[in-house]
C-alpha cells in the first residue's frame, strides 16, 4: 500500500501542476485577445469630399517659377604647361574679353627665341652673299638652295617658339566676372587643369519648367516679362531661345529664357524669379 501511494502522491502533485499551468494561458489568451483591435467596416469614418486637396487654378493667371543661370560660363585652365608666375585678378573681379588673367614663366622659351634669331640672322646673311656669288657664277647654286632651305626651318622655328611663348599668357575668352580662383602663384599650371572659373552675367539664362499642357503660351523668339525675387519692382524682358524636345524625369518641358541683366550686374546667377501669363481659356 504504501508503494502504491508513493507513486500516486507525486503524479497527483504533477497533474495539479500542469492544470495550473494550463489555466493561467488560457487566463492571459482571453486577456491579449480582449486588448487587441478588431476592425469592423461599421467603424470606417465617411469620407468628406477631397477636393481641397487638388490646388486650384489661379483665375488671375499662370505662375512659373524658375531660376537665373549664367549666360556662359568655362573654368580656363593652361594650353602649356608651367610656372605660374602671376595670376592679375581674384574672386570678383570683372573682367572684359581678351584680358591677360595669368602669366606663366617663359624665361627658357626667351632664351630659345635668342638663340634662333641668332641663327636667322646668320642664315641671312648667307643667303645674300651666296646670292651674289651665284650671280658671278663664284659658287653652285646647290649652295645658296641650302641657306635658302636652312633660313626657312629657322623662321618656322622661330614661329613655333612664338606660339608657346603667346600660351604662357592666358586670356579671358569673354567679358564677365571671376566666380572663383582655383590656383595662386608658384603654382604648377597644366593643360587641363583649371586656374579661374568665370561667368557671364551680362546675359542671364532663365529656366522655367512647364507641363506640356501650357507649352501653348510659349513659342521661340517670344517675349515674356519676367519679375525676379529680389528685385520685384523692376521688370525683365525675356526672350525664349530654347524649349525642351524631350521632358525632365518630372514630366515637365525645360523652357529657356535669355534675359539683359540690369546695368550694374545686380542680377545674380542662382536668384529665382517668374513669370505670370494671363489666363486665356
């Protein structure tokens, strides 16, 4: 008997156990499920009408907003490579079409153009006298051929020397202002490497982006007014030069102004501006 109880006692014991167990998950799974939400279709809220959202057509006009760019632009850079011996402007400065910007050392150059208008001048000397000679038949004419021939290679070379000599000073290819020095002096210059970005803001560039559903107002060689941001009380002409043949990745068609900055330059490129066409349905 007493065998028997002691197997039953501890299985009791475990049965009791697990029933806890199992009344305490089935106690908190009633809990979860009565703090969960459970969607019902009764419970959507009615939709009001959702035309507030749609921006609405201006009954004045059509306002396209857009920005100045300049009307060129290059970052010049050597056509020889060098010493920079002098750099005339910085950052800023205005600059008008054909003026020295930077100077590259040149002094082996000079020496080289020494040495060949040393041998110009004697290779003309012997053209003249073997011209002479060859008049009083002293000499063949084979001779006087060859300075001839020697006087022209020399002259060639001299024009070469010239011409590296001419890229040692670099010029500005329009009139317009220094956006940004990029070198100093003492600095190496090379083809390809740029020295000073400049910029052309005596025209400007404005480009507007337009749906293709108002493409209608505007055709190349049309002029529309144009107010810039900063200065809203004076009034811009422009004049399209350019509209998009294919549209942006906004599905909208670029269109390009071309547009005189005032007389003192104070439209920048970047500035933002529009233009407002009358509404004609």
């Amino acid at each position: 008997m007493k065998k028997i109880l002691s197997y039953l006692i501890p299985a009791v014991i475990l049965i009791g156990i697990f029933g806890g167990i199992a009344y305490k998950l089935k106690k908190n799974k009633a809990i979860v499920e009565d703090r969960v939400y459970h969607y019902s279709p009764s419970e959507l809220p009615t939709h009001k009408s959702d035309t507030n959202l749609v921006a609405e057509s201006s009954t004045d006009g059509l306002l396209f907003t857009g920005t100045f760019e300049p009307y060129r632009e290059t970052k010049i850079s050597a056509e020889t490579q060098g010493k920079i011996n002098q750099i005339t402007v910085d950052a800023g400065s205005v600059v008008t079409k054909g003026q020295t910007l930077v100077r590259l050392d040149n002094a082996l150059l000079q020496l080289q153009m020494k040495a060949v208008d040393i041998q110009i001048e004697g290779l003309t000397a012997d053209v003249n006298r073997y011209s002479i000679l060859a008049k009083a038949d002293a000499v063949q004419g084979v001779q006087l051929e060859k300075a001839q021939m020697g006087l022209k290679s020399a002259q060639v070379q001299r024009a070469t020397i010239q011409e590296q000599i001419n890229k040692t000073a670099i010029h500005t290819p329009f009139s317009g202002v220094v956006y940004s020095k990029l070198s100093e002096v003492g600095g190496f210059a090379a083809p390809g490497v740029p020295l000073l970005h400049i910029l052309d803001i005596g025209q400007l560039r404005f480009t507007i982006n337009v749906p293709e559903g108002d493409l209608k107002y505007f055709k190349l060689g049309q002029t529309h007014e144009i107010i810039a941001d900063a200065f809203p009380h004076k009034k811009l002409k422009g004049k399209v030069s350019l509209i998009a043949s294919k549209a942006n990745v906004g599905n909208s068609f670029p269109v390009q102004l071309t547009v005189n900055n005032f007389s003192d330059n104070t439209l920048r490129a970047g500035m933002f501006g529009k233009i407002d066409i009358a509404n004609k349905n």
